[in-house]
C-alpha cells in the first residue's frame, strides 16, 4: 500500500538543474529537475546525515554531497560513490492538476 502526497505546486518546483528539499511527515526527500524531468530521493546522505539537495550536479544524473564528496544517481537514489553506500531511497515523483506529487509507501 502506498500513500500519494501534494509537496508543493507546480511553479514552486525546481528549475531544471536545480533541487527542492520537501519534508513529507519526518521523511527528507531531494527534488531534482533534469531536462524538464523531475526525480525524488531521500534529501540525507547514507555516509553522514547532510542534505543531498545543498550539493552540485557533478553530471546529468549525479548529485555531489556538499559534506564528503559522495555521489548519488538521481533517479535511483543510489549511492555511486565512497564513502557513502547504499540507497538514500527513491519515489515516483509527477505533476498533476497543477501539483508536484510524490508517492510513499505506507
């Protein structure tokens, strides 16, 4: 089971190449634009607890932590590099009726 959430309106959401941090409950989550495209992963780093959304685009689909240098794939929320490992975590994230929505489980 899944619950859909409303996490800002469609003019409140990033430009591309850019991020928005959104708190969904007491869930982080890091919305990234790409090429129009819009992806969601956990906003915490898996290595420390920083937030992905403060880091550069190092490539397309691969967010830097600003804190350590790790990388993230942005549409997986895979970490790609040392010293983080793991998943930061990943949700169907859309537009609908004028609203960014964002999909998480139950």
């Amino acid at each position: 089971m899944t619950t859909v959430v409303e996490v800002c309106r469609e003019e409140e959401a990033p430009a591309p190449g850019q991020a928005l941090s959104v708190v969904v409950g007491d869930i982080p989550i890091a919305i990234f634009n790409i090429h129009g495209e819009l992806y969601a992963i956990g906003d915490i780093c898996t290595h420390e607890e920083f937030p992905l959304s403060e880091g550069d685009m190092v490539d397309e689909y691969t967010v830097e932590c600003a804190l350590h240098g790790a990388h993230f794939d942005v549409r997986t929320g895979d970490a790609l590099s040392l010293p983080a490992t793991g998943n930061a975590g990943s949700y169907p994230v859309w537009i609908e009726d004028g609203a960014v929505k964002i999909e998480l489980p139950a």
